[in-house]
C-alpha cells in the first residue's frame, strides 16, 4: 500500500477554470504564509487570472509578510491587540480593503474570528482555509482532534464563510489517509501540500459559482 505523501483525493477534481475578469483580492493571514504564497504563485504562474492587493496581517511576529515583499504585493498589519473588540478590528480590514477595490477576501490561516461586519461588506465573497474536512474537526487544533478521534482519514476543506466557526457552503475538499506513526506535525505537513494544491480552486470555484 502506498502511504507516500502523494495519497489523497481532492474533490471536485482539480481543472482548469478560465476566468474572464482579474479577481481582486484581499488575503489575511496570522503566521507564515504559505497558503498566501500558494496563491501569489498560481496568480504568478498564470494559473489563477488575480491580483493580490493587499496583504493583512494581525502578528507584529508573522512571516508572511516576508513572503508578501517577496513578490511585491502590499501588506499591513492590524495588530488585534491594538483595537477593543473583534467588530473595530473587522471594520479597519474592511475601510482598507475597500480602499484597494478589493472583491474577495482570503483567509488564508487567519486565526481570528471574523464578525458580521467583514461579512456584511463582502458578502459571500469571504473564503478560509481550514485543515480538516469539515463539518469534523472545526476550530483550532484540528489536526490534534483528528488524530484523538483515531479517524483514519482527514485532509482540508476551502469553504465560503459564514458566522458559525468553520462553516459555510463548501468549495472544495481534499482528503488526506492518518498513517499509524503519524504525529500533528507529520500530519500537518502532508495536508499543508493538499491545502496548497486547493486554495486557488477554491477561489476560481467560488469566483465561477457567483457568474453562474
């Protein structure tokens, strides 16, 4: 049997989905960044017809703002602890974000709960990231939830966002196999690759969903 990083599903089936007008987007993010740069180099490699307009970011400590100068897009930190509740700070992202035109906002490892004044300014135009295949697992430690419910498959979900923490109409899934030695860092790892691969579907999907 082949327990190789390569084993997964993702569904629907990963295709190419032309899109005639260049997405705006707004992308925030908590920590390193690597599904920001997922999406920064599918937009670099033409397989996502996008524009990055601006990165938000709430951790003075967060690389991801490492890899935005890296392909010279814009970014901001709002740091959350400088604003008094979760509504101030949603409204900040979103005077900002209308600022640049921006039309979606990403989620990409954004680890506050949004309010319904980012919502109500974008509505059904919000998508997150989240590392299990929801509705199982949602909040944090996903991955450490999974492997104490000793389930045998996990993986990623790319989803449009709604009040309820981690839910929403789903875009897109990929399912990754636990292997027996598994540990929430290996795990991570494997499904890290598969969120990689979806982030940019989902935008496409949610983008082509929204025309139809």
């Amino acid at each position: 049997m082949d327990h190789s990083s390569s084993s997964f599903i993702i569904s629907p089936y990963p295709q190419s989905i032309k899109l005639d007008k260049t997405l705006k987007l707004g992308v925030m993010a908590s920590g390193s960044g690597s599904n920001f740069e997922a999406i920064a180099r599918s937009i670099d490699e033409g397989e996502l017809n996008a524009k990055i307009e601006l990165l938000i970011y709430n951790n003075p400590e967060a690389t991801v703002k490492n890899r935005a100068q890296k392909y010279q897009i814009p970014s901001l930190l709002l740091n959350h602890r400088d604003f008094p509740n979760r509504k101030a700070l949603d409204r900040a992202i979103v005077e900002e974000f209308k600022a640049r035109d921006v039309e979606w906002v990403i989620m990409a490892g954004w680890m506050r709960i949004v309010t319904e004044e980012l919502l109500k300014a974008f509505p059904q135009r919000v998508i997150n990231i989240h590392p299990s295949l929801l509705p199982s697992f949602k909040g944090i430690n996903a991955i450490e939830q999974a492997l104490e419910a000793q389930v045998k498959i996990t993986g990623c979900t790319v989803h449009l966002v709604d009040l309820e923490v981690d839910s929403g109409p789903i875009l897109v899934q990929a399912a990754v196999p636990i292997l027996p030695n598994d540990t929430p860092e290996t795990l991570h790892q494997r499904i890290q690759i598969q969120e990689h691969r979806i982030i940019t579907q989902g935008i496409a999907i949610a983008s082509a969903l929204q025309r139809s």
